[in-house]
C-alpha cells in the first residue's frame, strides 16, 4: 500500500522517497538504487536522536560513492520516519514542497507525523 501511495507523487530527478522504520527500509520510490536506500535508512538510524525533533536535515556520502545527499528526515508515528533525498546541491526548497505533499499521503495511510 505504502509503495502505492509513494507512486502518485512527482519526484525530481535526483530525488528519492524512502520510509523506513528504525534501520528497516519499508518502502523507497526515485534515484537511489535499493541497496543505496538500504545504506541510507541505516545511517539515519544510527544518528538519530528524535527527543523533540520534528525535522532534521544532514548530508550523507554513500559508500563507494562520489556522490554527498543532502537528506530531510521526519519521524512519523509508530517509529517511521520519512526520510527524502536529493543531491547536495540541491534546492531545499525542493525537498520541503516533496515533504508536504507525501506527509499528507501518509496521514491518509495512518502513518502520519508524531503529535506534538
């Protein structure tokens, strides 16, 4: 269902879509190939430190990879997290009008941000 609802939002070219639950990756849509998704869920889960965050932005380089993203990370209920990523250059702007649009997916799925 969630790979579903990943499907009907635009996502640029360098961009990717991922939920993952701790270092689970659930679903992923866009740019990044899966093991490179996989590498992302893991290094979000092993930087995070939610206590009261409701966004966190970094950059990553991917193993074996020229390549530094710039990634957007929002907790959901249940222990999700929304995480997009584009690459460094990119507009953040971008990412936050990406993060609207899926956010509201989701609410729809019940996978929606943590109260605050």
């Amino acid at each position: 269902m969630i790979r579903g609802l990943l499907q009907r939002v635009p996502l640029g070219v360098n961009q990717t879509a991922l939920l993952a639950r701790g270092s689970q990756l659930v679903a992923y849509r866009g740019s990044l190939k899966q093991v490179e998704a996989l590498d992302v869920a893991v290094h979000v889960a092993q930087d995070w430190r939610e206590i009261g965050q409701t966004l966190r932005v970094q950059f990553m380089r991917l193993p074996l990879s020229p390549l530094s993203l710039l990634i957007a990370v929002y907790p959901l209920r249940d222990d999700y997290r929304l995480v997009l990523v584009d690459s460094e250059d990119a507009p953040f702007e971008q990412l936050r009008k990406l993060s609207v649009q899926l956010l509201s997916v989701l609410e729809v799925a019940g996978i929606g941000r943590k109260p605050v």
